[in-house]
C-alpha cells in the first residue's frame, strides 16, 4: 500500500487565538489500533530554547501517555505537520505534554527547512538557494562565524542570537527561515554567503580577507 509523504505547516501555524485544535495519534497501552489525543500549545514560548508546553484542548480526552512520544502533531482539519511529540505526562489524569516545534527538528536534521513551507515565493527560491550554498560552503570548508553571519542578515534591529549561538551555518539560515519575518533578511544572508565563496585565495599567502568577515 502506497502511504502518501508527510506534508508541513507554515512555521507558526500551531499558535494563535484561537489557538488551532492539534491531533496526535499513538499506541497507548490497552490500544492496539491507536488512538487520537487532541492538544494546543500553551503558548509560542520554548522551554530551553526548544520544546513548547501542550495542553489538552478542552481539559479532559485522552492524555500524552507512553505510546505518543514521536507521534507527529497535526493540525485538525489539514492535517499538516507542525511538530513531534518529545515528552509525555508520565502520569494519569496529567494533560500535558511537549512538542518540538518543526524549525527546531530542521536544526537537527537542516534538509527538512526545504520541506517547511514558506508565506512567499520570494523566501521559497531564498530557501532553496541557501540550501545550495551551504552545501557548497560545507564542502569547501569554509571558515565562517554563523552567528555573525545571522546578525548581518537581520540586521541592527533585528532579533540576537538564541542563547547559546549557532552551531552551523545550516542551524542559523533554518532560524533565519523559520523566526524572522522580514522578506529580504534571508537574500542578505545567501548573498553574504555567496561573496565568502566567492572571496579569491592570495597565493602562498593566507586567503584574502573581505571587508567584513563573518
């Protein structure tokens, strides 16, 4: 039987007022078949910067026991990804649970912002040509500071750095895709990128630096 690929919501589509009915379907005990649990986050806040808190939706149904951990969280009526259930209650009649949210899963696992729509067009193509670029930075190993690279893209105003920084450059552009709403943010970055590639090497010399480096 053909099973049809995961499809994701846009970053944010699991927050708002109302907030948005979620579904996850797990194998409880004492269900063979699964069941479904119907959720909403708590609130579009991160416990350490990754996980969001979620709640049963009308305080009472079925709780996030052990059989839900890895479950994908959906949004009712679409049924879009909008995140994994990472953390269950651990106790009867507790209604609560965690998710990680899909532009932290990209952190781990960077080919997924890719997958993760975007509201235009423009950021569709910026996304996809930072997809290239970063492949190439990666394999020509270049020495690049992503924290510095994100706070170019955003810009003075812009917001700083998660606690902790960047790891990667893949784990700064997903941030960059996922959290800032500002439409040239992402073309700034990959054009950066682009002009550190493309920097020419002094021969017998260390590489020539640009104005600025990242």
């Amino acid at each position: 039987m053909d099973v049809a690929p995961a499809q994701f919501a846009a970053p944010g589509a699991a927050f708002g007022e109302p907030s948005p009915r979620l579904l996850a379907y797990g194998f409880p005990a004492g269900f063979d078949e699964g069941t479904i649990a119907e959720y909403r986050a708590k609130a579009d806040l991160r416990v350490g910067d990754e996980w969001v808190e979620l709640v049963a939706f009308d305080g009472h149904g079925q709780p996030l026991a052990h059989g839900f951990s890895g479950a994908a969280v959906t949004l009712a009526g679409s049924h879009r990804v909008v995140g994994m259930v990472t953390a269950t209650t651990g106790g009867r009649g507790v209604l609560t649970g965690r998710m990680l949210p899909l532009d932290v899963m990209a952190r781990y696992w960077p080919e997924l912002a890719e997958r993760i729509p975007s509201p235009e067009a423009a950021a569709r193509t910026d996304a996809a040509r930072l997809h290239c670029l970063i492949e190439k930075a990666t394999r020509a190993g270049l020495d690049c500071a992503p924290d510095r690279l994100f706070r170019y893209a955003v810009g003075e105003f812009g917001p700083d750095v998660p606690e902790g920084g960047f790891a990667s450059l893949w784990q700064a552009a997903v941030h960059l895709l996922a959290q800032v709403p500002e439409a040239d943010a992402a073309a700034r970055f990959a054009d950066r990128l682009e002009q550190l590639l493309a920097t020419p090497e002094v021969p017998g010399s260390a590489a020539r630096q640009p104005d600025w480096t990242p």
